[in-house]
C-alpha cells in the first residue's frame, strides 16, 4: 500500500467502531488520512480504533451520534470538518439489519431501518459536500442483498440497501461538475461480530459465493481505499461487489 496516498486527507467513517467500518478507517489512516469515526454505543470499542489509527501516526476521533437521528449525523459530519479541519472523504457504513417474514415487521422496524440505511447517508452526504473540496469522496456501503436474495425474511432489509443503488448513481452524476465522485461498496458474507464465518450457517452461506469463503474485512476495506484515493478519480455512480461472487 502507498503510506501517503491519502496524505493530508480526513476522513469520516459512519459506524466505524466495529466490523468492516473500522477495517475501513485503519486501512484508510494506513493510506495517510487523519479518520473521524461514529459510533452509538460501544465507546470502549471505538476508542480502539481511534488508538489504532493513531498508532499509525494519524489524527483520530470518535464521535457518538445515533444514525437514526438526522440532527446527530449533521452535527457529527460539521464537528469533523471543525475540529479535523476539513473533509475529504465520507464513508457511509452505519447500518441497520432488521430481518423477518414480512407480515410480521414492524412499523418501528420499518422506520428505523430506512432511518440508518437510506437517510443517514443521504443526510450524511448532504451534510459533507457542503465542506468537500474538489477530488472529494462519497463511499457508501451497501450489502450483496441488494443484488441477489437467495433467502426468506430479508424483504426490508435488501429494499433499503437497493436505495442506495439510486442515491450512489444520482450523486455521482449531481457531484462530478464539483470532481465529487460517489460510488458503492456491496460486501458479500463478511467475518464480522454479527456475521462470524464460524457461525452455525456458515456452510450454507459459503455455497452461495463462488469463492466458497467469507470476506475478511480487511478485503472490503481495500475497496473503499481505492475508491477514495488517487486511482479512483475517474470511477463515478459505480456499483462494486465484494462479494466472492455471491451475485454471479
């Protein structure tokens, strides 16, 4: 990796106290950014990621901010540009994974699962390219479900991460006149916390990808480096599945 790819860059990414969220803002102070995070419960957790950004020789915070709260996410993203200094890259991971048969959602969990998964990256956005210069970048971070749903019970869940196809293409095509690029991230089954590759349905999930192994975080993140760096300038609106072949 090039240390100073992203150097004198900041970074924001939402979620970014777990999983491929802080995979992402490692591998992004690694390429040289100062990395803010959001995070809405586990503080212990976040102030890792902020020691491990730091230990590469990078500025760090951690802000709490509910994604569900369109106020929180706006003054998350305008504390960032204060306190960092400035914004270049927005990285919108924060998710909800509300699942069940459709008749027996809730309205709540309806609410709150289009709340996270498609306002708080529209708010987000909005709310960064206000502070973006040009060369600035949008990542949003979205699921294979959106492309292919081989299972009952993630009706909810694949509508709201399939908005994010529409938001990515119609913010890259609005941003590109600013050298503002937007794009998309799908990870396939990932080993998370909330995902273990060891988990009891593991076998069945691996038989859906054509690698027939779960992503490694670290392999999602360096997707959204090269979408944020230097060699992506000319990628835009795009759509790109880490997903082992899980769509194919």
């Amino acid at each position: 990796m090039n240390n100073n790819m992203l150097a004198g860059k900041v970074a924001l990414v939402t979620g970014g106290g777990r999983g491929i969220g802080a995979a992402v803002a490692v591998r992004l102070a690694e390429e040289g950014a100062d990395v803010a995070l959001t995070f809405q419960q586990d503080q212990r957790r976040a102030d890792e990621v902020v020691d491990r950004v730091k230990a590469v020789g990078r500025r760090a915070m951690a802000v709490r901010a509910d994604s569900a709260d369109p106020g929180e996410v706006v003054a998350a993203v305008d504390r960032v540009a204060e306190e960092l200094g400035r914004l270049d890259v927005l990285v919108n991971n924060a998710g909800a994974f509300l699942i069940g048969p459709v008749e027996q959602l809730s309205s709540d969990e309806f609410d709150q699962t289009v709340a996270v998964n498609v306002r708080a990256p529209f708010v987000a956005s909005q709310a960064a390219v206000r502070h973006m210069p040009a060369g600035g970048r949008i990542v949003n971070i979205g699921s294979n479900m959106a492309e292919r749903t081989p299972f009952p019970g993630f009706a909810l869940y694949a509508m709201s991460k399939t908005a994010l196809i529409g938001l990515t293409r119609a913010l890259g095509r609005e941003l590109g006149g600013r050298a503002i690029t937007v794009n998309l991230v799908n990870p396939g089954p990932t080993d998370t916390d909330s995902n273990p590759a060891d988990g009891p349905n593991a076998g069945t999930i691996n038989g859906f990808t054509a690698l027939g192994r779960y992503a490694e975080p670290a392999e999602v993140a360096a997707a959204v480096a090269f979408l944020a760096g230097p060699d992506g300038r000319y990628v835009t609106g795009a759509t790109i599945n880490v997903d082992g072949g899980f769509a194919v």
